[in-house]
C-alpha cells in the first residue's frame, strides 16, 4: 500500500488507535475522514489539523451505514482507503443464564459492521487505484482471554473473514489485518493506565514503521503480539490460554 496521497475512512476514530491512526495517516499526507458515533470526540481527533473530517455513524443500524457509505462516496469520490477499527470489548460470565445483550451487541458492531460497511463500500473500492481496506482484530482473535468471550470470537471470526476478502478481491483491493495486543486505551475502563499494557504511542511508532514497508505485510503484528498470534503454531497455546485467564 502507499502511505501517502490516500483518501482514507477510519470507524473508531474518535479515540485509542483509531484516532492516533488518523493523526499519523494525515501526516504524511493523506486526507483523513474519521467517523463514529459521538461527532464531539471525533471533533476533538480532528481539531486544528488540515484534510481531516468528521462524520457520524452507527455501525450498529445497517440502515444507517448504507446511507452513510452513500453520503462518503459523494463527498469523497477519491477514497481509496477504509480501516475497520470501530469495536467494543465486553466482560461476560458463562457459568449461569445471563442476559444476552452484551454479547449481541459486540456482535453486531465489531462484527456486522465491518462487514455490512465493506460491502457497502465494494464497489466503489474495486475501481479505486490503490486500494486498501484494514480490518482490527486482536491477539485475542488467536487465544482467547476467558473473560470476554464473544469479544475473542468476533476478531476470530474477522481474522477468517479478512483472508476470504483478501481472496475473492485478490488484483483488485489490497486486503490488510492489523492485530493489535493489549494495548492502553480506554477500550474497557481503566486500560489506558492499566500496567503490562502496550503504551499507545510505542504501539502506533511500531504500527507505521510496519505499514510503510514494501510490500506491506499481510498481517500487522508487533512484537508484543506474536506471542499470542503464533501460539498454537509454536506449541505454546495451553500456557498462553491460561496466561491470560490469571490476568
């Protein structure tokens, strides 16, 4: 991919790594469109920079992100870039009945709306130069922290996802995951000061560095992550598996 010169849409953008993305993306040249559901937040993103632009979205309501991609392509007919970042991270306990909606709702947005967006937003790609579409998943999408179970299963199931988008698009989008680890932001109370977490900063430096290589590799990971992303690969998934339970 290039790093400069793009028209990208980020989701998530009004805080944590969607809004640092945002920020370094600009900077080096891009016009940059963040988008999510509080237009204060991601005004604050936006604040004093140049080729920067808000807009609101629910990626919960498919009604919505139809009109939505609609309304992005007519503003911005040169975007050629969509980072799926939007997501929420939800503490679940499996050992008796329970209400359901925070497990539905994890679903739905960090799930069905990169999915629902992307499909609105296909065909407009596909006939873009230089096409890009990044999709968020997780360490967790390869070893599960016990704790948020449908968290795990929804950046599983975006990783499986990416590779069959990056299949069927093969020549015509460049199709990109970015797994982060642990990282400090606010994605669950408390994570942007929370200690043995990945520094926000020190997470994007090492984020770009990779972005800007040539080519761009398939799967964004850094360091800090391949412990977890190779864990069944190198016969280390057990211990990883209980490693994260004891956190």
């Amino acid at each position: 991919m290039k790093t400069s010169g793009n028209t990208i849409l980020i989701t998530g953008g009004g805080s944590g790594i969607g809004r640092e993305l945002a920020l370094r993306f600009n900077a080096l040249g891009n016009t940059v469109i963040v988008a999510g559901r509080h237009m204060k937040t991601l005004e604050e993103t936006i604040a004093g920079q140049q080729n920067m632009h808000a807009m609101v979205v629910d990626v919960e309501d498919p009604t919505s992100i139809e009109a939505f991609a609609e309304r992005v392509i007519a503003e911005y007919p040169n975007l050629n870039m969509l980072i799926n970042n939007a997501g929420i991270m939800r503490r679940e306990d499996l050992s008796s009945h329970r209400d359901l909606r925070d497990a539905e709702q994890t679903i739905v947005t960090n799930l069905m709306g990169p999915i629902r967006l992307t499909n609105a937003l296909t065909d407009h790609l596909v006939n873009q130069p230089d096409a890009v579409i990044v999709n968020v998943s997780s360490g967790l999408a390869f070893v599960p922290l016990s704790g948020t179970p449908t968290y795990n299963a929804t950046k599983a199931a975006i990783h499986s996802y990416t590779i069959s988008l990056r299949e069927q698009l093969k020549g015509k989008v460049e199709i990109i995951e970015l797994a982060p680890p642990a990282v400090q932001t606010e994605l669950t109370p408390g994570q942007s000061t929370r200690e043995g977490y990945m520094p926000l900063n020190d997470y994007i430096e090492e984020v770009m560095t990779l972005f800007s290589q040539q080519p761009t590799p398939k799967e964004i990971l850094v360091e800090k992550v391949k412990f977890l992303r190779w864990a069944e690969r190198d016969g280390h998934f057990n211990q990883a598996v209980e490693m994260l339970s004891k956190m």
